[in-house]
C-alpha cells in the first residue's frame, strides 16, 4: 500500500499548481493544470472540478490518472499515480476541499464535484542538478527564488 508521507504533503501544499494527465477517448495524452489539489489523506489526493470538463469527461471513461506536482524554487516534487472517483456535492470529500476553496478565493468560486484520487505508485521528480551537480535543496532554493523574484519584477 502508498502512503503520503510529511515530504510529500509539504511539495503538495507549497506547489500552488499541479499538473494533471488523463488519456482522452482517442488514447492521445491530455494535461491539465489545477490549482486546488491538496493531500486529503495518506492514500488520496482531491482536486475541484471547477472549469474542467476535458478532464472530467477524459476520467469518466477512464479513471487513471497522473498528477504531478512540483515546488518550483526547491526543483523538485513527486508524481502520484492512481485512480480518480467522482465526489458530489454533500459528501465529505466535497465539503472538505470546498470550504477551503472558498476560505481561499471567495464566495461564490464554482466547485461542481471533486474527484478523489487513490493513489497506487508514488515517484520523485528531482532536478538533474541534485544528481549531476551535486547541490542541495537550500543552494537551489536560493538561486531559484532570485530566479523568480526577478523574472516578477519585469
């Protein structure tokens, strides 16, 4: 069994955007952006259809899913495969993910349904330069904050 462990509920929290991959009815790849994936136990991921009818209709036909998330000033995160489910409003999946939906854009931010994911296999996404250039996360950090803190300012 997969477990979720501190690490990876940290990367998941501090990413901000995950990306997630579904088969379309013809087998072609599809990605999608989320902002509102969050660890929801340590077995599941939900996330909140909020514009995603691609998505959606791609997991109605089949559940496999891949969601990769990845803190971008650390250089590195984790891909969590698994299979998706639907959650409706009223269940507590729902209710879960969209109180803090709302806590965090307001009243009145679409939520149609959640989809919960089982996740089955979890694999590291690391930067070649913690393998190849041998750095530690606090160097890469720190170069990748000035990285973005200037790409902000232009």
């Amino acid at each position: 069994m997969t477990y979720i462990d501190e690490d990876m509920r940290r990367i998941v929290d501090r990413a901000k955007l995950a990306f997630v991959a579904t088969v379309r009815p013809d087998n072609s790849p599809s990605v999608s952006p989320k902002g509102s994936v969050r660890v929801y136990d340590d077995q599941h991921l939900v996330f909140m259809d909020i514009a995603s009818p691609g998505t959606v209709a791609n997991l109605a036909q089949n559940p496999g899913i891949d969601i990769a998330v990845v803190d971008f000033i650390a250089r590195r995160g984790y891909r969590f495969t698994g299979l998706a489910e639907f959650r409706d409003p009223g269940t507590p999946e729902y209710s879960w993910l969209q109180t803090w939906l709302l806590d965090r854009n307001g009243p009145g931010y679409p939520a149609h349904r959640a989809v919960i994911v089982r996740v089955e296999e979890i694999s590291p996404i690391n930067s070649p330069a913690y393998e190849f250039g041998n750095a530690t996360e606090q160097q890469l950090s720190e170069q990748w904050r000035t990285v973005y803190t200037e790409a902000a300012a232009e």
